[in-house]
C-alpha cells in the first residue's frame, strides 16, 4: 500500500502582504508607529487637529509610496544588498610585501 504524503508548496517564500514583501512590511509598520507619535506630539503641544491631521495624512500618503516604490525596486533582499555593497572598498592598498608573505607562511605551515 502506497503512503500519500502532503507537499507544502511554497514552504521558504517571503511572506507577503498586499504587495509587500519580506522586511517592508516591518518597514511600514514602524513608519505606522512613528506616525502615531508625531501625530500625539503635535496634538499635545496644542496644534490645531485638523492641521494635525493635514499633517500625519501626507506623511503617511509619502511613507507608504516610499514603501512600496522600494518593494518593488528592490524586491526581497535588494535593498540591504544594495546598502551593503556601500562598504565594499573600489580597491585595497597594500604597501609592503609583509601582508603576502605571512599570508604564503600561514598557508605552507612555515613557521621560518
């Protein structure tokens, strides 16, 4: 008797939602929060509501555009490769012959 076993299709996808993928949902949700705190702030200092609330709805129109714009530039991971490949270096300056030969000790065993 042959056993039937259950494949779960879609096992290491990013997560998704409404278009957003992997890290931007956190992304948002952050801009979300620091929304309602600019909003709370300008409120308690005695800013009219309406200004108040003038205010949080284009920065919150501008923060999901930004979101989405780099959801679908950069998709899953583009992003962070794209922030990480700032640090790698055009090219390396090496003076001196010593960085080699302790390198050429190190892979030989030489200790001399």
């Amino acid at each position: 008797m042959n056993s039937v076993y259950k494949i779960n299709k879609g096992i290491n996808k990013p997560i998704e939602f409404k278009g957003l993928k992997a890290q931007y949902i956190g992304y948002l949700g952050i801009g979300v929060l620091l929304l309602l705190i600019v909003f709370a702030v300008l409120y308690i200092s005695g800013v009219n509501m309406f200004v108040c609330l003038g205010i949080i709805l284009l920065l919150g129109t501008l923060l999901f555009m930004a979101i989405y714009k780099l959801s679908d530039t950069y998709g899953q991971h583009g992003l962070v490769k794209k922030l990480a490949k700032r640090n790698i270096p055009e090219y390396v300056v090496c003076r001196s012959r010593k960085m080699f030969t302790i390198l050429c000790q190190s892979s030989t065993g030489d200790k001399s």
